[in-house]
C-alpha cells in the first residue's frame, strides 16, 4: 500500500514536446520566480500590485501560474522589483529576477 506520497513524477517524453506542457511550464517559472522575489523583499501582493499598476487580482493569478510570461510584463515585473531578470530554460529555475549590483 501506497503512504501517499510521491518521490518522483515521471512525465512521458511526449509530453514534455507538447506545447501546452511547454506553457504550462513556462507560467510556472513565471510564478516561481515572481513569489520567490516577492516574498525575498518582503513584498504583499498589494504592494507589488501598487508597484507594478497591475491589480492585486492579476498579480495573484500570476504567482498561480494563471499569466503567461509575455516579455511587457517580466519587463514590468523586473522594473517594479528593481531587479534584472534571467531567462534560461535549461537552468532551474528557468526565470530568476536578482537584484541589481550596487
């Protein structure tokens, strides 16, 4: 019997070329990243909404993994964060916003 828990997902090569698969993965990096830096700065969603011009709706639905990462908005996102951003799909996690060198 099963304790419930999984150790490892496997995922079916096929899958992984599919492009809602593909989507799928990029609005999760997306929300990875954005929640990471958020909560890094110690942000509210209402603060980076305010930040951002974004309503607090669409910022949550972004770290739901509910937007696309469109370049205007990761544009948005690293300006509100002061941040740059880095963008590597071979890499983990695929989207990273760092901060700035002083």
């Amino acid at each position: 019997m099963s304790g419930g828990y999984h150790t490892r997902w496997v995922v079916p090569p096929e899958h992984r070329e599919d492009e809602e698969y593909r989507a799928a993965g990029r609005r999760m990096a997306l929300a990875e990243a954005v929640h990471a830096r958020r909560s890094a700065l110690g942000w509210t969603l209402a603060e980076l909404a305010e930040r951002t011009g974004l309503d607090e709706e669409t910022v949550e639905s972004i770290e739901e993994s509910g937007v696309d990462p469109t370049l205007p908005l990761i544009e948005r996102l690293a300006a509100a964060f002061d941040s740059a951003v880095r963008i590597d799909p071979a890499a983990e996690p695929a989207i990273t916003f760092e901060a700035h060198a002083a």
